[in-house]
C-alpha cells in the first residue's frame, strides 16, 4: 500500500517543519504550502488524500480557501486554528471541513484525528478527485471532463463504458504515481476482496480502447498512467 499524501497549507515556517517532520515519521508523505496559490497548485500537481489547513495564512483567508477547494473536490480537509470559539468552529463546518483543531494541540490528537477522517473518506474521493469542469490532456488524448467524452490523438472520439471512464479518472488525478489495485477498487467503489482480477480485467479493456503503453503494470504494486495530464479549466 503506497503512502497516504497530505497536504499541509500552513504559513508558519517553524509551525510547518515541526509537523511535516512529526507527520513523516508516522509514515505519511507530506507536501507543503504556505498560501491559497500554493496549496491550489499543490492539489493540481497531483494526488492529495488529506489536506491539512491553517484557518489564518496573512493575506489569505483559510475558510474561504476550504470552501473554494469544497467546490471543486472532495479531497478530505482538516482545518487548525487558534480560533476556537463555537462560531469559528461552525464557519470551517459549513464550508466543508471534515474536521476542526484548535491550536495549540496535542500532536498524538491530531494523527488520530486525521487516521478517523482518512478512515471515514476511504481514500475515493481523493483519488479521482470529483473534478466536473475541466478539460484533461495526456500524450495527446483528451478527456472532456463536463461531457465524459474521450477523444484520441487523431481527433476521433473514444467510446468508453461508464467504469472504465471511471477508471480513467482515477489514472488521470495521479499521473507518473502508482497506485495498488486496493487503492484503485476503493475508488471505484469495487468490493475490495474481489477487486484484484476485476481491476485487472477492467484496466486491460482501458487500455484495449486507449494506448496500451498509457498505463503500465508496476510489478508488486499495481498500475501507474505512463503520461504527464495537463488541465484546462472551464
């Protein structure tokens, strides 16, 4: 099973080492930001599966940042604050936080709260990422995300069946990064029991009705989109 990925959007320097290096060693990979621009350019980089935010980033308002990640995905967001009263609270709740820590807080609270939060997301809504308004670009192909619509490079249009659409969105939020055929079925939402030879199955006739060198098998792992993706968004 690969590393969970979290994002942790925090301004403070120190604030932000101390737990990025805490986080490390309970063996998360942990990528940072210190602003609304780079923790949007951080979730469009790649796969996120928590996103860690501090409610005060000097000009930025982390609220409002929450609630313009919440519009677009439903990558899981814990927000940190020294603002604690029950008002503060509520306005990190009604933009779609998934939880709400105030500072200053016990580390060993914090890992449990967000191993509850990764527990109850189940890790699909960050691998594919829900993104409905853009318009993906990989070795030439391109996916209509509004329209669910797959064209190949030579501009005719592919048809795909509704999971192996699904399946290419989950390759396409996590370019160039393997992911375990565990992973792939809690996304999909397959029983995970029975996901490893129906992932299997699936992935070949993606590829069948792709480029079969677009995904590639990582031997011990699972399967990895060989492609860079590009977005334009609507």
């Amino acid at each position: 099973m690969s590393l969970h990925r979290l994002l942790l959007v925090e301004d403070d320097a120190e604030m932000a080492a101390m737990l990025a290096a805490y986080l490390q060693r309970q063996g998360f990979h942990v990528s940072r930001a210190d602003s609304r621009a780079g923790a949007l350019e951080a979730l469009r980089a790649g796969r996120v599966d928590l996103i860690l935010l501090d409610v005060s980033l000097g000009e930025d308002d982390g609220v409002q940042i929450c609630a313009e990640i919440r519009a677009a995905q439903d990558v899981p967001i814990v927000m940190v604050s020294a603002l604690s009263a029950d008002h503060q609270r509520m306005a990190g709740y009604e933009v779609g936080a998934d939880d709400y820590i105030a500072k200053p807080f016990n580390p060993d609270l914090l890992l449990a709260r967000i191993r509850a939060v990764l527990r109850r997301a189940r890790r699909a809504p960050s691998l594919t990422h829900r993104r409905r308004d853009a318009i993906l670009r990989f070795q030439g192909w391109r996916y209509d995300a509004r329209r669910d619509e797959v064209t190949a490079p030579g501009g005719w249009q592919v048809s795909l069946s509704s999971r192996e659409t699904a399946l290419l969105r989950v390759f396409l939020a996590n370019p160039l990064i393997p992911l375990t055929r565990e992973e792939i079925a809690a996304a999909l939402d397959h029983d995970e029991a029975a996901g490893g030879r129906a992932i299997d199955m699936l992935v070949g006739r993606l590829r069948q009705k792709t480029d079969p060198a677009l995904i590639r098998t990582e031997r011990g792992t699972g399967y990895v989109l060989a492609a860079e993706v590009s977005r334009d968004d609507a």
